[in-house]
C-alpha cells in the first residue's frame, strides 16, 4: 500500500522521513516504530488525527496519550521538574521509561489528566523516532499500536501495513517490533511508584 514505507531501523533514509513530517504538519495520523512497540502518533494540535487514533483503539477521552519529546528541555516546557525528578530522567533518558509528571500551566487541558493535571511523557532511543521529533522540534501525541481486544501489540511488518495501511496517513515499517510495552513510572510523589514493568529495568533505577 501506498501509505506503507520501509525504512532502515538504524541508518533512517532522509529522503523516505521527509515526507512522513509534511503528513505529521499536516495534521496527519500515522505509524511508526519506537524503542519499545510500534506506535500511533500525531501532532498535539491535531485534534482530528487524535479522535482517529482514539477510534483506532476504542479509547475514551479518560485515557491519556503520552507525549514524545526529542530532549529533556523541550519536556520541561510541558512537565514540571524538580531537582529529584530532573537527576531520573537523566539517567533513564532516553529509553524504554514513560514517566508521569505534574503538567505545566501552559499545557492546553485536553492533554493533561482533568483530575490529576498530570501527563506521561517520553524520550524513545530510537534513530526514526529522534528524527523526526528532532526536525519537528515539538512533541508527538503517541499511543501503543494494540488493537481493540489485542493482548499485544502489533509487531509483524506485514499484518500492521495490512490491518493500519488505510486507516493512517502514513505507515513507517523498519522491520519486526517490540512486543514490551515502555515501563511506566509515576513521579507526581516521592519516592517514585512503579505503575507498570516494561521494557525498561526499574532496578536500574533504583526501583523495585
């Protein structure tokens, strides 16, 4: 399919990312591989993209989107960060980590958890991924690809340019994908909370 585009996993071909970044500015909905699953992801002011992608997974507007950001600076401008909170990331990040942080005041509230104001945010060691939201220079709207009733994510190339190739506006495949979802860590208290174990080691943090 015409949306579908492979792409090296490490040595990302410019000339085949360029394009997914016009769909992404567009207002676009699309498929990419990170350091952990296969994801859906679209631009934060892309309010039409982020229903698609809802519909997609059957999702309700209770459910957080985690935010993907190229560096810690440009996460700081959307999570507030003390001392403790800024030394953890530095020494996950980037990886396999989705932390839950308080959101900033200048975050638009349909991004933030309405109870909590909280976002989970993310920086994915992944060369397409560092890519892209490197060129974008803003965050992405990202979302596990699994399916309605799926016990996993998709990871097989082939099953998501088929199941995905008319529902997004561009598919990027860069070969087999991760079945271990991001482990999530909730930093809105201290010590920190392991809310869910992952692809990444919360040992290695200091966490059990």
């Amino acid at each position: 399919m015409s949306s579908c585009v492979s792409v090296h996993p490490v040595n990302p071909q410019w000339r085949l990312l360029e394009p997914v970044l016009d769909v992404l500015r567009s207002g676009g909905l699309i498929v990419f591989p990170t350091d952990t699953c296969y994801a859906l992801g679209c631009m934060v002011d892309a309010r039409a993209a982020q229903e698609r992608l809802r519909r997609i997974r059957q999702l309700d507007l209770q459910h957080d989107l985690s935010l993907l950001f190229p560096g810690i600076a440009q996460l700081a401008e959307y999570a507030k960060l003390d001392d403790r909170a800024f030394a953890l990331l530095r020494k996950a990040l980037p990886g396999p980590y989705t932390f839950i942080l308080p959101a900033t005041k200048d975050v638009p509230r349909r991004l933030a958890d309405p109870k909590k104001r909280s976002i989970g945010v993310r920086i994915p060691a992944h060369p397409i991924c560092e890519m892209l939201l490197a060129e974008l220079g803003e965050p992405l709207m990202s979302s596990t690809l699994q399916l309605p009733e799926a016990d996993i994510p998709l990871t097989d190339p082939e099953e998501i340019c088929t199941l995905l190739g008319n529902q997004v506006d561009k598919v990027i495949l860069a070969g087999q994908g991760r079945a271990q979802c991001s482990t999530v860590i909730d930093l809105l208290q201290w010590p920190p909370q392991l809310l869910r174990k992952g692809a990444g080691d919360p040992a290695a943090l200091g966490l059990e």
